[in-house]
C-alpha cells in the first residue's frame, strides 16, 4: 500500500452529536494523521492541563461494547512517547499488554504513539473483527475509536475533541459532526469509541423517518456498490421499523458500508452501524442479507442504547466484563430483526417459518444446547464462551420468539413483547441502567408472575425450548422429524461440516462412500459436474437429493490438496424435514385469533 496525503481540516459530514466545547472545559485532544507508505496511523494527544499521579497509567482497550472478543489495542502500538510543555521528551515504558506508565505526569503535555491497523496487521491469537477494527488504504479509511484511541487513567469519563487529517477530495461518514474548525467533540472516550469513522472516495444517500434523518455512506472498492441503491432497498425495512418502534428514539442514524474483497459482519453502535462486506452485485437475494443484517443493528437504538445494565452503563475497557443479559442486547434485537419485516409486510409468514427452521437447525446440530444463553453472556469473552456464541442469535433469538408468544398468550393478545420493551426503554433510557442482578425479576413486575419462571427455564437455565406447545397457541404446526412419505436419494451419510478452507468436508462417511474410496475429512469439491460454493451448497444438496435412488453419480474430492472423481450409486432414504415449521390447517378460531394478534402487534 502507498500513502501521500497533505494533512487538511476535516470536511462537512454527518451527525447530531455532542456540543462543542470551549477549550477550557476539554481534558484533551486527540489528533490522528495517517502515516505515509505505511499501515499505521500517527496519533498525538495534547493535554491543556497537568494529570495527577493516579492518571499517570496511559490505558489502550482490551477490548469495547459489541464486540464481545478481547482485543488487547496494546499490541498493535508502535514507538509510544511522551513529552513536555517545551517538547522535551519524557520516560515512558510499557507495563502491560494495554498500559504505559508516565514517569512524569504532571509535567506531561503531549503524547505520541503510532498505532498499527487491524485489518492487515498478523497476531497469533484474538484475531479482530474487521467491522471492530481498523484500516488505511490509499482511498480510504476506517477508524473504530478502541482501535486507535487510549485515556489517562481516571479520564475515561472526561470530554475530548477529535481531528483527522486526510486528503481534500475525501468524504466522511459519523454519527458524530465536526466543528466549524473541523474538530469532533465527544462528551466522554466511550462515545468516541461508540462512534466509528468511515472515510475516503464514498457515495452517500439519506431518508427521512418521521423527524429523524437516516444516513448511509458507501464505500464499494470497484464502485459496484452505490449508496442511493442501497439505502432505496433498505427502506421499507426502515418503514418497518419506524411502525414498530412507534418513534425512533434517535433524530439521527449513520449507516456505515465497507464493501471488498470478504464479509465478516456488522457491528452496532447507539446512533450508527458499521459493516464490512464483500463487493458483489446488489442482486435482490443480496439486498435481502444486508437488509436482514441492517435490520439487527438498526434495532440496537431500542436494546442497549436504552435498555442496558450497569455492566454497558459504565463499560470497562480495562478488564472484560459479561453481562447475563446478553440475550436481551442481541437475542431479543435478532428476533426484532425479522419479526418486523413479517409484521410490515415484508415478507410472507413462510419465509418467516424458514427462518425459524434456520435458527433451530443452527442451535440443535452446530452448538452446545445445554450451555444456557446467562452463561453464555457472562462467559462472552472467554474462549469457551467465542465457541458458543453464533447461538446468541439462533437460540437467544427463539428465546425472545418464545417470550413474545407467552406475553400475548397472557395478555389475550393486547401485550407483546415488543409493547414491553418499549415501555422498559421508556422508564429507563440511555441515561439510567436496568439492574444486572434484578432485571429478571423487575421484568416480571412490569408484566406477570408466570414470566419469571420462562426466564428461569430458558435464560438461566438450558431447558429444552418448548416450540411445540409455544407456536401450536398461534396455529402453527412445529415438528422436530416430519416423514412427508416422500423417497429421496442419499449417500448414507448426513456427516458434513465446514473444512478449515470454508468448503464442506466428509465427517462421517458411510460403508457407501467408503466403497467408493471417499475417507473421513475429504472436501467435497463438485456434485454432477456442479461445482460447490458457499454460495450454492443449498441447491447442490437439492440436486443430490433429487437424483433418483439407486442412480450412479459422480463426485469431485479433494484430498491434502489432490482433487479427484469417484463415481457412487446412491441409496433410497424416506424424507425427513426436520425442525419444520407449518401453518397447521386444522387450527381453531381461538388460534387463529391469537395468530393475528401475533401478525399485527405492531
């Protein structure tokens, strides 16, 4: 990569955000200069007033609010100094992964340290999300406040102001909004942290939701991607949201794309969201994933920007700390997340059944379902809580599904779960926390004595989810193995998982393929000729089940890198949906009502 840009004042861009402060009230501030022909950032922090001794620790993140992953900023440091009001240099040494230590703080004034990018940056372990990190390229930018920016000790909760260096012709996109000098002004380090900053040759579109403006900057490598586009597929979600939601509590939201070579997710902010995508055409099923992925994020403005416990309130940057309600800030905003689009119109009550197949499927045959989603949340962080935390998604999502039934069940259909999360953001707010040790129980207060029990069962404990009994009240038929009576061809194996090349790989194989020189961990590599990609393992599975049983097909494998064909005569097997949702035909008018209130509790 090579770097030449001339230092200039930031330009015009996005948000509401914190009043400038008079330069007296600021603690410090913060300047960030990309360094040339080089994958580092140069940072410098001028202090206009002396730190006392407990502010003599300088801390970098281990890890921030979302990410749910340690990520240790310390490690990405370069050449940490600190120096005088004269600009002579003063002693500084690391004494930790995260921290340096001032040997002089009361006579520092500026500090000065280049900090590596994620993206491109090799570490053995704890590896970070691109969505979570950071990059500099020769047209662009991507600054996630943890990655770049540390605090004196002591200072996480004093006001800053932040400058960015970059070229003339360069566009950003924030929640936050600089000043007439060009300086961000953030109330404190975490919402600098909670702010991320996408700069460099974007395309940027904006809407209107009642009084609130919504925004979305676009940075696509080849230009495939064009953020007017985007934004016009995303807006009947965002429609979809505003009725569900009532009112959104925010005046204004940053959407926030990066489009390259590969996808790693999203990750949400109080008044933006950040993804970092692959480039590919916006065809309609694309729209769909990124419009579903918005969806969730979008949601983060109801849990946790006001619903959230002490644990987010006051976020320790220091040490990682989970929080039991995990299942609320991510499993409730993923139920939120599809269930409005059905109750919009979006999509058809099938499709929305589809989904729920997908996550069941997920939670029963890819996680643990005796690690309950409490534990799950206070072990976020930790390597055994990483291996199970996709599951905050599936079963966390089923969960709230689940939640939502028994409410409007209790409440004979007038009272859903998202009618009492929009109370509970109502009574708390950004401002004040929910109780990390009593919220089960407040919850409970505020709707029926019957509830604490469900919270018992399936948050605190890992009982099995009861979707039979739970989707049978709206009329809707949940079978754990369905025989539809239907014969389809089969290997004699259902032993598949992802090899460590993202393929699909062989993890049982049967006396079948075993016959036909096929072994345990082989890659599956092409069916008929047809060759298997993330993107059409469903329709090449569709083709080897519709082969007629008993046929003779042909197999590509790949084997320590050597690929060859083996020709199998498949077996006749009975059809088995299994974790199949329907509606059930023989539904009473007692279900369907409830269905209906359940469709339209918007």
């Amino acid at each position: 990569m090579h770097f030449s840009f001339r230092p200039a004042l930031l330009t015009a861009l996005c948000a509401v955000a914190a009043p400038a402060l008079a330069a007296s009230e600021l603690s410090y501030t913060v300047t960030i200069d990309p360094a040339k022909s080089t994958d580092e950032f140069q940072v410098a922090l001028q202090l206009p007033k002396k730190l006392k001794k407990d502010q003599a620790i300088y801390q970098f993140a281990s890890t921030a609010p979302g990410t749910y992953q340690v990520m240790d900023m310390g490690r990405f440091v370069r050449n940490f100094q600190a120096f005088d009001a004269k600009g002579k240099p003063l002693e500084a040494k690391q004494i930790s992964t995260n921290q340096w230590q001032l040997a002089q703080p009361d006579k520092t004034r500026e500090i000065r340290y280049t900090i590596a990018e994620t993206w491109d940056t090799p570490v053995k372990e704890h590896r970070i999300y691109r969505m979570c990190g950071s990059s500099l390229e020769a047209d662009h930018a991507l600054i996630n406040g943890q990655t770049i920016l540390g605090y004196p000790q002591g200072m996480q909760n004093e006001p800053l102001r932040l400058k960015i260096n970059y070229p003339s012709g360069w566009k950003a996109g924030s929640a936050l909004t600089p000043d007439a000098q060009g300086y961000y002004h953030a109330k404190d380090y975490d919402q600098a942290v909670d702010s991320p900053i996408l700069l460099g040759r974007l395309t940027e579109a904006t809407t209107k939701l009642g009084d609130a403006e919504v925004a979305l900057y676009c940075y696509s490598k080849t230009d495939v991607i064009k953020a007017e586009p985007l934004l016009a597929d995303m807006q009947k979600m965002l429609n979809a949201a505003q009725a569900f939601l009532v009112q959104l509590p925010v005046k204004r939201y940053a959407f926030l794309y990066h489009f390259e070579d590969q996808s790693q997710g999203a990750w949400e902010h109080s008044y933006s969201s950040e993804y970092a995508l692959r480039e590919q055409p916006l065809t309609p099923e694309y729209a769909q994933t990124i419009t579903d992925m918005a969806a969730h994020e979008f949601f983060h403005i109801v849990t946790p920007l006001n619903i959230h416990s002490e644990i987010i309130e006051h976020f320790n940057f220091v040490q990682p700390t989970g929080s039991q309600h995990l299942w609320l800030y991510e499993g409730t905003t993923e139920w939120a997340a599809h269930m409005m689009q059905l109750r919009g119109g979006l999509v058809p009550l099938d499709q929305y059944l589809n989904t729920l197949h997908e996550k069941v499927s997920f939670d029963h045959l890819r996680a643990d379902t005796t690690y309950s989603l409490k534990r799950l949340g206070l072990n976020s962080f930790s390597d055994e809580g990483q291996r199970q935390y996709g599951n905050i998604y599936q079963r966390g999502a089923m969960t709230a599904a689940l939640l939502d039934l028994r409410l409007l069940e209790l409440s004979g259909g007038k009272r859903g779960l998202r009618d009492v999360l929009l109370e509970l953001a109502k009574k708390y707010g950004p401002s004040k926390p929910i109780s990390e040790k009593d919220f089960f129980d407040d919850f409970t207060k505020m709707t029926y004595p019957e509830i604490r029990d469900f919270f018992t069962r399936y948050v605190e404990n890992a009982e099995p989810l009861p979707l039979q009994e739970y989707y049978s009240k709206v009329g809707i038929r949940y079978d754990a193995a369905l025989r539809t009576g239907r014969k389809l061809a089969s290997l004699g194996t259902n032993g598949y998982g992802m090899s460590q090349s993202g393929g699909i790989a062989f993890t049982e194989v049967s006396p079948t393929l075993q016959s036909c020189g096929v072994a345990k961990g082989d890659q599956l590599v092409a069916y008929e000729g047809m060759a298997l990609k993330q993107e059409n393992i469903r329709q090449v599975f569709a083709a080897m089940q519709s082969a007629k049983p008993g046929a003779e097909v042909e197999l590509t494998i790949s084997r320590d890198g050597a690929e060859k064909k083996v020709r199998c005569r498949t077996l006749e097997r009975d059809e088995i949906k299994r974790y199949n949702f329907t509606t059930d035909a023989n539904a009473t008018p007692q279900q369907l009502a409830l269905r209906q209130a359940w469709l339209k509790n918007m």
